[in-house]
C-alpha cells in the first residue's frame, strides 16, 4: 500500500531569462539538499599517499558529487 505524503518535492528551476532569480533558486535548492559545498570547494581529491581520514572525506565529497548529478531524477 502506497503511503500518502503531504511533503511536495522541489522543482528544479527552469531558467526563465532572468539569471539572478533563477540563480538565487538554484542556490536554495542545493543549500536544502546540503550539496552547495560542492559549487563553492569542488570535489575533494585524496591525495596519493593520503590518511585514512583524508580518503574518508574524498570518498564522500565524490559520493555527494554523484548525487548532485543525479538531482533531477532524484527530484522528478
């Protein structure tokens, strides 16, 4: 049985011609998803000799990555 969700996913925001709107709905849509790092640092690349530590974060900076590339399905 399907469970019944008051919630409404987000939209993606369709650029409508006016950059600064549409960009300031971008940004709040990836800061509630928690993936606005990844546009102001980038993805975090361990180094060749890296810690345990080190790799543990660059393996969820690529994970994080993953998701954002897969938003619009996420969403839709």
């Amino acid at each position: 049985m399907e469970e019944s969700s008051n919630f409404l996913q987000p939209a993606i925001p369709q650029f409508d011609g006016y950059y600064e709107h549409w960009s300031m709905l971008m940004e709040n849509l990836l800061c509630s998803k928690e993936y606005w790092s990844l546009i102001e640092n980038g993805v975090t690349v361990a180094p060749a000799n890296a810690r345990a530590d080190q790799q543990r974060l660059a393996n969820e900076s690529k994970l994080r990555d993953l998701k954002v590339k897969k938003l619009p399905i996420l969403i839709n």
